[in-house]
C-alpha cells in the first residue's frame, strides 16, 4: 500500500530525516512512534508533499509520488488527518464534510450516512460551525473529512493530542473499527500501550533515524526498549 525507503528531508540546510524506511500493507495499522523532536510530522509531510524529500521514495501501490503536489498524493490514496486538525472553522460539520468527498476508486466505501454512524455526535451537530466544536469533536470531524475522501490509506498525525482521556477512548475505539473494516492506516500517537493494544506494527523514530521496528507483542516485551526511545 505504502512503501517509504531512504527518506531524506531537511529544512534548509538542517536536516532531520536520514533514510526513513517504513511500509504500510493494505489493511494494516502502523505506528510512528517517538518523543518530540524526533521527526515524526517531518515524515508525514514528506510523504503528503507538503515537504519535498532531498532523497528516498515514496511508493503508493507501487506508484512514486516522490515530492509531487499534495493533491496528487490525496488523489493517489492518501487521507490526512493533520496535527492540530485544521477543520475549516466557519464551515459546518457536513459541509466539511462533503467540501472533500470524492470516488475516485469505485463506489465510495464512505458517505456522510457511513461517516455519521461512526460518529454520532457529528450527526447531532451537524449544523454547527467547525468553531463551535470541541476539541474532541474536532478530531472526529477531521477524522470523518478524511474518511469522506475514500482513501486507500488514512494517515493519523498526533491522533489524541491534548484531548480528554474519554474521548481519546472514544479516537481509539474509532480506529479499532476502520481495523476490522480493513481500513490501512499510520497513526502518531504518544500513548503506547493503548496502540499496541491494536496496532500490527510500529516504527520508532530517534533524531530522524528508524531505531527500531516490529510488532506490538515484541514492543511491550521489551520495557528497556520503551523506556529508551518512547518516556520523556
């Protein structure tokens, strides 16, 4: 599904990532895990091409979307939900929504019906102006936006970032069922054991290189290992 190999990016002269190797299989979920700082959102830019790489690849089925427009890559496969949600504020939920539907490979798996069954608060609020939603909310319309797009694989940047600990149950319970409904999907997210609990693999970062790569049952056998790349 997705495929990043020697991924290379710098801002300016500074560089942060040094041969980022990570994959993706259709109906995976992946994890981009380390502390703050590490190069993390760096990576995901990259891939959307909101940052052109210096060097590496980024493959989506087999396609090289390599540094092209971020459109392109959307319209490739890619849904993003972005670090700090970014939902358009004097928009209503449904019309966030449908301003990004789109089909473009097959009939559309997700629909405003689908994307409100997932989300039953957003149907109530639906309404209501992205600005006068909850930071909980929020995420959950940024997940639905994303969703609305038919993406072959969601991208999840910081995914219950400064939320209530219910509704960041609520996000992970969310992700829990795009799993089972074969949903692939990357997911930045500090809380470990809570991914782990679903996740099929996860990718450490430490000062833009892969430290370290496997499956959750090795991840939570290895405490050295959390306590050496994931707590402050």
């Amino acid at each position: 599904m997705l495929v990043v190999s020697g991924l290379e990016t710098s801002y300016g002269d500074s560089q942060v990532l040094f041969g980022v190797e990570m994959a993706v299989g259709a109906g995976e979920v992946v994890t981009l895990l380390g502390r703050n700082g590490m190069g993390k959102t760096t990576t995901v830019l990259s891939i959307m091409g909101l940052l052109k790489p210096r060097a590496g690849r980024v493959m989506i089925e087999g396609w090289d979307v390599t540094g092209a427009a971020p459109y392109r890559i959307a319209q490739a496969g890619l849904g993003l939900v972005p670090e700090g949600r970014q939902i358009f504020p004097t928009l209503s939920v449904e019309e966030n929504l449908v301003a990004t539907a789109a089909a473009r490979f097959g009939p559309a798996r997700w629909t405003l019906a689908g994307v409100y069954a997932l989300f039953p608060r957003l149907k109530e609020r639906r309404g209501n102006m992205g600005n006068q939603l909850s930071g909980g909310e929020q995420q959950m319309l940024a997940i639905g936006r994303a969703l609305m797009t038919n993406p072959k694989l969601v991208i999840l940047d910081e995914a219950t970032e400064g939320l209530a600990p219910l509704i960041r149950h609520e996000i992970w319970d969310c992700l829990r069922l795009l799993k089972r409904e074969g949903e692939a999907i990357l997911v930045i997210d500090k809380n470990v054991d809570a991914l782990a609990s679903f996740a099929d693999r996860h990718v450490i970062l430490e000062k833009g290189r892969v430290v370290w790569s496997g499956t959750s049952a090795e991840l939570m056998a290895d405490p050295v290992l959390k306590d050496r790349y994931l707590h402050v």
